[in-house]
C-alpha cells in the first residue's frame, strides 16, 4: 500500500510539474536561462541537498537508540543519498548548460536545447521525487513508533 501511494505521488508531480514545463518550454519558447534563472533553480536544488543531508543526520542519529526498523531507515536514507547525488548533478549540469547556452548566443542569456533541456528536467526530477519519498518514509517511521 505505501509503495502504490508514494509512486502515485511521483508520478502526479510528473504528470503536473515536469510534462506542462517541458511542453509550454518547448510550446512558448521558454527555453531560455538567465543568470537569475540559473540562480533560483540552483538554490533550489543547494535546498533540496541541505535538508536531504540534514533529515540524514537526524535518522542516523534516531536510529543509534534502536528503536527505529532497518529497512524503513536504509530505504529513507537511499531516497535522500539519491536526491543529494542528482541535485549535485542538476548544478553542475545547469551552469555548464547556462554556460554553453550563453555563448551560443553571444549575450548574458541563452536558449537551452531540447535535449538539454530534458536532461535538467530529469535529475531535477528524479531528485525531488526522491526527497518527497525519503520524507514519506520518515513519516511512515513516526507513524510506526505512535
């Protein structure tokens, strides 16, 4: 029951975040990175490895007392190692994108490739799917302890 309604949630995040931005990028033609831009996603993605690696530390630090389950621990901890690895790559992607894009266009701000594009959208993705599930798992672990 609980891996039904966790992948429901990734795929309703899917389906409402990720297809209408890539359609209307695509559509609008709101493929283009500024500096701005490229600042907001990456402090998006520096937030989502900060609180990633900070509710690490507390599970880790929870389950030295024993009381928690293993399973439940190892597979929060996955989800949360796995949102801090493809955010990092979501930065290091997006400004060598930004840079590239950049000096395409010979100006501050430049027009991302479709492919360009889909890869951003799918680390960005898979790291917030996977921070939405490792913080279910932590719920599911308060709910089992009550």
């Amino acid at each position: 029951m609980f891996g039904a309604v966790a992948i429901t949630i990734c795929l309703v995040f899917v389906a409402i975040v990720i297809i209408p931005f890539y359609l209307l990028a695509n559509t609008k033609g709101l493929r283009y990175v500024s500096p701005d831009s490229r600042q907001m996603y990456a402090d998006l993605a520096k937030t989502l490895v900060t609180s990633a690696g900070i509710a690490s530390s507390i599970i880790v630090g929870t389950y030295s007392r024993g009381a928690l389950p293993a399973w439940m621990i190892g597979r929060a901890l996955v989800s949360f190692v796995i949102c801090i690895v493809c955010s990092t790559i979501f930065m290091l992607a997006l400004s060598r994108l930004f840079e590239v894009a950049r000096s395409r266009a010979q100006s501050t701000e430049g027009q991302l490739e479709n492919w360009e594009l889909v890869i951003l959208l799918v680390f960005g993705g898979v790291s917030f799917c996977s921070f939405l599930l490792g913080f279910l798992y932590v719920g599911r672990i308060g709910y089992t302890l009550h």
